[in-house]
C-alpha cells in the first residue's frame, strides 16, 4: 500500500531517512547479530524516490516504529566501538595521572 505524505509525514520520512544514513555507518562496528537484524528490515525502509514522488510504503505508525528501530540500532552499535577503543588503552594505568594530580 502507498500513503500520500502530507507536510507532517514527509518531515518525518525525511528525518527517517536522515538517521537511517546516519546510522548505516556505525554498522561497521556492531555485532554480527545486529547487522543480521539491520539487513532483515533494510528491505522497508523508504528512499529518496519516495519522497520525491510524494508516497510512502510506511503509514505514520509505521514511520515511527521505523524510527525506532533505527535509534536502536544507533545504541547498541555504540557499545561496540567504545569496546574496541577501550582495547587501545594500555592495561596498566600506573603511570596516568590525572592532570588536577599531576606536579
């Protein structure tokens, strides 16, 4: 079914899409799990062209249901790359200071 975006649901759409680019490249550090998950909804998510012609496949509810899930995606790609550059941080901290206690 297609909907026709009114003033409302094409800022919505836009935002939409705006995260899903957003969002897309802290795939690469995420698990292989969420990318499985990323990959199984990828197929509904709307484009450009969708805009452009003033439909959508998605209805207002699903729109934001959609958003939703792409912000959760953005979460739990996070912990991730803090875990990666966590492992760049030497093991031992007996030298760092911090600098109000540092001379």
């Amino acid at each position: 079914m297609r909907y026709k975006l009114t003033e409302g649901t094409q800022n919505r759409l836009r935002d939409l899409l705006n995260l899903i680019r957003e969002t897309r490249p802290c795939l690469a550090v995420a698990s292989p799990s969420v990318r499985q998950e990323w990959d199984r909804i990828r197929g509904r998510f709307p484009s450009d062209d969708d805009v452009r012609q003033g439909y959508t496949s998605l209805s207002e509810l699903e729109l934001e249901e959609m958003r939703s899930k792409i912000q959760r995606f953005r979460a739990e790609a996070r912990p991730s790359a803090v875990d990666e550059l966590a492992q760049l941080v030497p093991v031992s901290g007996a030298g760092w200071q911090p600098s109000s206690m540092a001379s």
